[in-house]
C-alpha cells in the first residue's frame, strides 16, 4: 500500500491493519531517500576527485606557462635573432596547446 495523505478518515473506526500499511508506506519513503542520499554523496565525492585532479592539472599547465615566460624574457630580441625568437614562441605555444 502506497502512502495516503488522507488516511485515516474524520471519525474512523481504528484498524491496526491499515495504520500499520501506513506506517510501512512511510518507512519505504525514508528508506528510498535514504538510498537516493547515499547515491548523491558518491556521485559528490567522484566530482571532488575529478576537481582535485584538475586542480593539479592547472597547476602543472601554470608551471610550464611560467617556464615560458622566463624564457621569453631571456631571449635576446636583437635584430638578427626575431626570427629565432618568433620560432622560439611557437614551439612554446605548441608545446602548451599538446599539454594535458
């Protein structure tokens, strides 16, 4: 028997049989919700592994960003050299776009 809002009727004779029914409906409710909860914190812990390993992800991309500035910032631009430096840059960039 599934839950019922309405029970008992105003001025009902009392019957076990039907309360029980509906303390058991109610306790088949819980039960679900409880499981439904369950599932949910699972589902949340995943997210915060995912979270936690992209967190560790930015922060290797943001090394290897700073390892590319430094050398940026060593690279002579003398007028003979904007040729290797511009060659320089978009190894760098291509390097950053393959990382994970």
């Amino acid at each position: 028997m599934a839950f019922d809002p309405n029970f008992p009727a105003d001025h009902s004779e009392l019957d076990a049989a039907p309360y029980r029914d509906q303390y058991n409906a109610l306790k088949a409710l819980i039960d679900a919700q409880q499981a439904t909860i369950n599932s949910q914190q699972a589902a949340i812990g995943a997210l915060q592994s995912q979270i936690q390993g992209q967190q560790t992800q930015l922060n290797q991309q943001q090394g290897t960003i700073a390892d590319v500035q430094s050398n940026f910032n060593d690279l002579s631009l003398e007028a003979g050299d904007s040729a290797a430096a511009i060659t320089a840059l978009q190894a760098a960039v291509a390097a950053l776009q393959q990382s994970p």
